[in-house]
C-alpha cells in the first residue's frame, strides 16, 4: 500500500528487518533502491559509499535493493559491507525501515532535473535520510526545504558529508526509538 507509516509501524519494522538483516545498533546502514543501469549511478553510490564508510569510526553497511540481483552484485564485487538483495514492493517499503540513509545520486542531465522519482517517496515514508545531488531539482529543494538530508555533488570535498552522516545517524527516528 502506499500510505504513510505510523510511529508504530515504523518502529515494528525497523526493529523485525534490523534483526532480519543481523543490523547492530552502532552500525550506520545506507541504501540504494533500484534498478542498476548507468543513468541510475550505481557505481557511484557504491565508491561513494565506500569513501565515506572509510571516515567512519563505526560499522557501516551499504544495501544494494534491486530486482537485477546479478547485476548488482557484480557491481559490487567482494565487498562485505555491502548487501544485495531483492524485495516485493510490499516488503521493501518495511524494509527500508530498518536503515538510516539512502543514495539518490544522479548527474546533470535534462531527464534527471526534471524528473521526481517514486524512489523519493518510498524514502521519506521510511524516514530515511536521504544523500542526493543537485539535479534532480524539485527532490534537492524539497530536501533542502524539509531538512531530508544532503545535497552532494561529485566535485565536493566529502568531509561534509560524512560530517552530516556522523551527527545524523538518529535524525529521522521517532524519540521513542532514539537511545
């Protein structure tokens, strides 16, 4: 379904797919939703992922949700920080629950600044922080709006964002979740 998840829903998913995913408190997870093809920069969630993960002083994991499985892990190669997995839209909306932050990394391109990819909604209703570019423009100004999460853009220093990682990790939970 397509509505939006209660205080309580959202913190029953989140403690059933942290457990499913054997997530440990002090792990900071991140997201990337989606199919695998260029235009989506997949590659360039995974290296960013892997960029900031190195400036963490605490677990990090990456997981990879798409229906072409064998394309992502490919992609990913031998990196067990990063999962790939595949989930019905049902289970994918609980799913995202579980995780912290979630890439929307596209480059400039007519498509991508006009564009409002659905992917967007699934992540706010998960309360996800959301990492993006600047391109996408209406998602970038929500974003900036609401205080969703980061406008990245490739030519940026990544201190800052990893800066906003570390002092984010609990932003978007409910107060009763938040230790």
């Amino acid at each position: 379904t397509s509505s939006v998840l209660s205080d309580n829903e959202y913190i029953n998913y989140r403690k059933e797919y942290q457990k499913h995913f054997n997530l440990e408190d002090d792990t900071i997870s991140f997201v990337y939703s989606g199919g695998v093809e260029s235009w989506q920069c997949v590659q360039e969630t995974i290296d960013l992922f892997r960029s900031i993960s190195s400036q963490l002083d605490v677990k990090s994991k990456l997981f990879v949700f798409s229906y072409e499985v064998d394309k992502a892990k490919e992609m990913v190669g031998n990196d067990n920080r990063i999962v790939v997995d595949s989930f019905s839209a049902k289970e994918l909306k609980k799913a995202l629950c579980a995780l912290d932050f979630a890439f929307m990394i596209r480059k400039d391109t007519v498509t991508n600044n006009v564009a409002f990819p659905n992917k967007f909604l699934e992540y706010t209703n998960a309360r996800l922080s959301i990492i993006t570019t600047p391109y996408v423009y209406d998602i970038a100004e929500q974003i900036k709006q609401f205080k969703l999460g980061y406008i990245y853009d490739f030519e940026d220093d990544f201190s800052g964002l990893v800066n906003y990682v570390k002092e984010n990790k609990d932003s978007r939970l409910p107060s009763s979740v938040v230790n």
